[in-house]
C-alpha cells in the first residue's frame, strides 16, 4: 500500500506563550499587549485596559501555568510521540520593554530548558518569534507604526537565533500576520480602525519578516524560516457575479499579506486600492529590495473554518474587530462558538495556496474549541474532537495523494487545553490534554488525558496511516 506521509512529517501541536505560560511577571518579564487583555466570552468582546487594572481578571497571568509545568507538559508531548512542537518565545521575557540594549539572561535560559526537554523527547521546535505578544514598553514609540520597533524586533531575532542555534531550526516570523486587518491590537500593539494606520504597521512586519529571514540564514543556513497566515477562505455566497466579486475583494484583503511574503512584493491589486483611496506605504531606499531577498522558505497556516461572503459583506464587516462577512453557509455544521467545521475546505485551501506560491506548506493550526466535561472516574471522552481532527487529516492526505502539494507538517491547536484567543475563554478547549482550571483561573492544574489523547498517539505512531 501507498504511504501518504513522507518518513520525517512534522506530526504535533501548536501553543502560544500568553496563552499557555502564564508566570506573567517572573523571571523579570515585562508586559505584553496580552497581559492587558480581560476575559471576555462568545458575546462579549475581550478589553483592553490602560495597564493592569486590579479588579479585572487577565487570562494570561496565569493561563495554565506551563511555566512551572514545562517538564510534565513535554513528557506528555513525548508519550503522544510529537515530532514537532510549535510554540512561541514570549519577546518580553526576553527584552522586557522591547528597546533594551542588553537580553534578559533568565528569559534566554527558561526557553534553554524548553529545548532541552524538547531533546530529551526527540522532538523538533518550531518557534514563532511574534504571537500576539508585543512588548507594551513599545507602544510610546507607537508600536508597529513607527519604523524603530523593526530594529528592536531584528535585535530581538539576532539574540534569539544565536542563543538557540543548532537547538531551533524552524522559525515563523510573526503569527497570523494578515490579523493586522482584523485585530491590529492583537498584531501588533496598534489600537486603530484607521486603514493608514494598519497598513504603515504591516509594512514594518514585512519589512522585519524579510530581514528575519534574511539574518536567520546567514546565522545558520540550515534555519527556515516561514510565514504564518490567519486561514481565512471563504465562498461566494451565489453565483451572483456581485456576490463573486464581493467574495474576491475578501480573499485579496486577507491573501495580499501572503502575496507579499511570499513573492517578495505588493500585488497590483493592492497598489491601485492604496492610490485609491490614498494611503501611502513609508518606503524607503532599499525596501524593495529586502522584501525580494527576504521571501519566506514555506508558508503555514491556521485552518479551523470557512466564510461566505456576499455582496452585503463589506457592510457587515464594518467597525467590527473580528471577521464577520454577515453570512452562514448552510451545508456545514457549526462549533458552540459559531465557527463552521469544514474538513474538505481544508484541501481547498491547501490547492488555492500551492497553486499561487509553489512552496512548501504546512498546517500549524487545526483543531476544535468545545466543553469538555470530566467524567466521575476521570475520563474525557471527546469524540467531537477526534472526529474534527480525523476528518481534516483525511483531507490534508488527499491534497498531498491526489493533487501532489508538498505539506511539511501538520501541527494541530492545542495539544493541551490553554486559554482562548478570541474570548479569554478557558472553557473554549481545545486539548488533548484536560487541564483542571476554570474561567476564573481556579482549579487543581492536574493534566488528564481525554480521549483523543490517545488516538491522536496511534495516529503519529502509524505515521497518518490510523485515522480510525
Ligand atoms: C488562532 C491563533 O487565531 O486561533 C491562536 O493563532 C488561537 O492564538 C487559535 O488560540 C484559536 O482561536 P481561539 O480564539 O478559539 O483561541
């Protein structure tokens, strides 16, 4: 029989440092744009606070605490057999404010022991360098906007790439890079609806991006380094060509973000929108060209669900943070949380970017956000989400069996249950592993296995042959 994945596919799961470490102000961390974010829920958006208000509760204080359960959360990733762990390096651990000269040595040496533990269990890091976590000590120079924070970034990056050497070999520049359309707040530390504003800020992550990439390479030629999209697809919601034309001004919005990383410049699309309604890139000397050199060697994405757009989409989307296109597609099942479940887009997806890049690809996000509940005798019997994942993966092996695209990976969100992105939720779950916490950030910490844990485990083992 034919065997779908290459021997040395990147089987495991992705976290984020704000959502899972928690340890917010130890080991001399400074504040992230994610330590000021308060809980929110499905209806209620998360806020933004000025600086850390005390009565408020902020999710990533404590998230799960897998800063003083790294050891036993690895083990578990090692009994599931990962070969890859995607994760990300908190920058305020490591330069606090984000503008100091010197790294902040107990930072370097926690992520130390993370890749030490991720040895010890023979699995290979994949590390984005920017979720969602910009240092607040950036925003007096107003963040992303401002042209200084590239070098503050590239600093960072240099520190990183040294100290990690031989122990790193795969690198995302920034998460979901195209949410600076969406929750610039998230992106980037920019707080703005103002489309110049957005846009000047983008410019400087590509710009950073390219000379990442560039800088890695020179550090060790055996780094890659890659982009990370947020998987925004969607369908048109008739065959009206208004509502076909509505949904292709949605796909270039979120897809220019990928056209510039990975061709290395700005679509015509986007260039005649920017003199249309008048906003102005802050191109200097030289630019160009470092986007050009500074292409990202694969491109990874996070795919959970699928949109309709139609012609009234632009209205709906309008003031809104999050991607709302004001329409449902009545074929697909829905999560709790509203998020159509769409295994076949995920082969789509996978043929609208090979098409368009011809690069390698790999998934970095998959999963499902649900209620777990525990069993009186301790069990979490989650078949919702073995059935999601299943799903996804046959249809991730028939992009590679029957159309040839080249996938690296497929790291599924989240192996362990961390808080939510969107909501602050912890009870939108998406693990593996049960972790003993409430929305309140109460409860015993104890990790357990539900499970999917376990068939997730013969999966790897038979190398994606096991989907039953
Ligand atoms: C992606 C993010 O958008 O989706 C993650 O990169 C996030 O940080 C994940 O957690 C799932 O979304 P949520 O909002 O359900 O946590």
């Amino acid at each position: 029989m034919n065997k779908t994945f290459p021997n040395g596919f990147l089987w495991g799961g992705a976290t984020a440092a704000n959502q899972f470490e928690g340890a917010y102000n130890e080991g001399s961390k400074g504040l992230s744009t994610a330590d000021v974010m308060t809980a929110g829920s499905h209806d209620v958006p998360r806020e933004i606070t000025d600086g850390i208000v005390k009565e408020r509760y902020y999710p990533s204080h404590v998230a799960v605490d897998h800063y003083h359960h790294f050891e036993e959360d690895i083990e578990l990733f090692g009994e599931l057999g990962f070969k890859c762990y995607r994760m990300s390096i908190n920058w305020t651990r490591i330069f606090p404010q984000g503008d100091e000269e010197q790294a902040n040595e107990e930072g370097l040496r926690f992520y130390d022991e993370i890749f030490e533990a991720c040895k010890k269990h023979g699995i290979e890091p994949l590390v984005t360098l920017s979720h969602f976590e910009t240092p607040m000590g950036l925003l007096k120079y107003g963040s992303w906007t401002n042209r200084k924070v590239v070098n503050f970034y590239l600093r960072y990056c240099e520190t990183v790439f040294n100290r990690y050497k031989g122990k790193v070999k795969y690198w995302i520049s920034f998460n979901e890079i195209n949410v600076m359309s969406t929750k610039p707040w998230m992106a980037g530390g920019v707080n703005s609806d103002d489309e110049q504003v957005r846009m000047t800020a983008a410019f400087h992550q590509f710009l950073a991006s390219a000379k990442a990439v560039q800088m890695a390479h020179r550090i060790d030629p055996d780094n890659k380094v890659g982009m990370m999209y947020a998987g925004h697809f969607s369908y048109p919601n008739s065959p009206d060509p208004e509502d076909v034309q509505a949904n292709d001004d949605f796909m270039h919005k979120m897809l220019f973000y990928c056209d510039v990383q990975c061709r290395g410049y700005y679509p015509d699309y986007k260039l005649k929108e920017f003199e249309r309604v008048g906003i102005v890139l802050p191109f200097k000397e030289g630019d160009k060209e470092e986007l050009l050199r500074g292409k990202v060697d694969f491109l990874s994405y996070s795919y959970y669900l699928t949109h309709v757009v139609g012609k009234e989409t632009s209205l709906a989307m309008k003031g809104l943070n999050g991607v709302k296109t004001g329409y449902n597609n009545p074929y697909l099942p829905t999560t709790e949380w509203g998020w159509a479940i769409n295994p076949m887009g995920l082969r789509h997806s996978l043929n609208v970017l090979y098409d368009r890049y011809q690069i390698p690809l790999m998934i970095v996000e998959n999963g499902i956000g649900a209620v777990d509940h525990v069993e009186e005798d301790g069990t979490v019997h989650d078949v919702y989400r073995i059935d999601y994942l299943r799903e996804h993966i046959k249809e991730m092996k028939k992009a590679i069996d029957l159309d040839g695209v080249p996938v690296m990976g497929y790291t599924m969100w989240s192996p362990i249950d961390i808080i939510s992105a969107s909501t602050g939720e912890m009870k939108k779950r998406y693990g593996l592993i049960y972790v003993d916490i409430n929305d309140q950030g109460e409860g015993t910490f104890k990790r357990i296995r539900k499970d999917s844990f376990y068939w997730y485990k013969k999966v790897i083992l038979s190398n994606g042959e096991h989907l039953e």
